[in-house]
C-alpha cells in the first residue's frame, strides 16, 4: 500500500485517510486507484463493519491535484480522471453495503467536497468549508455534485453554489441539510470514533439494506419504491440480527448484532 492513503481497522471499523497534506490530499491517479482498492477490500473483509474517510493535515481533500493534469507528462486527461478515477470512487462509496463516515477535517473542495456528500452520513468540525470551486476556473461540478447536491439543499440553492463557487461553513452547511452534523473541533475525534463504533455495533446487513433503499429512492417511484422495501424487508426478518434484536428487547437487554 502506498502512503497516499493510510488504512487502519481498529473494532470492526476501517479508518481510511487520505495522505497527501503537502497538496491538500487533492487527487492525483496513483491516489484515486489505490482508494478504489482499499475500498474494494473494505467492502470484503467481513472484520470490517463500518468505514470512515478522512484526510490528514489542515484538508479533508482539495479536488484534483491540479499539477497533474497541467503536466504534459502526468496528465490522465478529464476522461480518463473522471471516469477511471472518481466516477468510480462515488460509485463505491455509494455500493458498498457497508456505513461510510465522512470525517470532514478540513477544507473539501471541488471533488473532494463532493466525495464527502457521497458518503452516508457527513460530520464536519466548526472550522471547515466546502466549496463548490469548479466554476472558478472554468468546469462543471463533477464526481455526482449536481446529483447530490440539489437533493440534498433543494435545486435554486445547489444551482447558486455551484455557479457562484461560495464558501459555505460547516455550520451553515448542517443548517441547510448539507451534511448530518457540525461539531466543535475539541469533540471532532470523539464524536466520529463514537459514531463509527455504534455503526460497526448495529445489523450490518440491516444498514446496508437501508443504504440500497435509499440510493434507489433517487430514482424509483413510489410503487417500485414500496416492492423493494417489501422485498428487502422480507430478507432482513430472516437474518441472525433480527432474531437476537427481538430477544434482547423481550429479555430487556443489550443486543449483540453479529451484522449476518
């Protein structure tokens, strides 16, 4: 593994950073391959029962390392970095039946803000901002941002942030639906290893069913939306998880989900 991402599994939880503080951790093609694999293997290892991403030093991630793609030697050219790099990225973050934890250190710009949107739940500390950058140097949001973004704040907001490439508080970006929470910088830590450790604790299989229904909610109608939700419902009741969540709550006592 190379040190432009660090991996650590500690309680059923993988903690993946993003390791390029020099450049903001933005994206280069070594870095965006090599997250596509560890997330794979996330996604297999069955020791692993909740995900958190990251970044190392003052950034969550700036986007794209924007010397690589004006190197005549390095650059990949925008076809090959979206769709070998991060289309594949939001495709995993999306799949993968498994919670993922966006722990928004710092600054997430560009691709790396919306790499942050694409996971289940977002929690930033009070000194980061996200941006929405593309505009101002003349591109497009991309890595699934005019997707999640007017789902997420409603279509006029999304619009004007993408356009006008505002800077937008992680209190103000809990305050309009952004992301799931704003927290001080002095419980940042805590509040992710707690919320992870809970995740990696409760019916895995549950979880990553409740993570399919939603994603395909986004495109699904209500009739489809209701079939699916009878058919997965239907798998969830035979799973060990539900069985030991109804016997502890008859028995009166903590549940041990085994995530199967």
């Amino acid at each position: 593994m190379t040190e432009s991402i660090k991996l650590k599994i500690e309680n059923k939880v993988a903690y993946i950073t993003l390791n390029r503080p020099e450049v903001f951790n933005g994206f280069n093609r070594e870095m965006a391959l090599t997250l596509q694999d560890i997330l794979d293997d996330c996604e297999r290892n069955s020791e692993v029962r909740a995900i958190v991403l990251t970044g190392s030093g003052k950034a969550f991630c700036a986007g794209q390392d924007l010397k690589e793609v004006t190197s005549p030697e390095l650059n990949p050219g925008f076809k090959k970095i979206l769709e070998e790099h991060y289309n594949p990225i939001i495709t995993r973050i999306r799949n993968i039946k498994k919670p993922i934890v966006g722990a928004i250190n710092g600054v997430a710009a560009g691709a790396g803000a919306n790499i942050a949107l694409a996971c289940d739940i977002v929690v930033a500390h009070e000194k980061v901002s996200f941006i929405q950058a593309f505009s101002l140097i003349g591109l497009i949001p991309d890595s699934a941002g005019t997707f999640f973004l007017p789902r997420l704040i409603g279509f006029q907001k999304a619009l004007a942030l993408a356009m006008l490439g505002d800077k937008i508080s992680a209190e103000e970006a809990e305050k309009m639906g952004m992301i799931y929470k704003c927290v001080s910088t002095d419980e940042f830590e805590a509040t992710i290893n707690g919320l992870a450790q809970k995740l990696a604790n409760m019916p895995t299989k549950a979880l990553g069913m409740i993570k399919e229904l939603f994603n395909k909610s986004m495109t699904n109608d209500l009739d489809a939306q209701l079939a699916l939700e009878s058919k997965l419902q239907i798998e969830a009741a035979s799973s060990n998880d539900y069985a030991e969540g109804v016997a502890a709550f008859i028995e009166k006592r903590k549940p041990n989900f085994k995530g199967n």
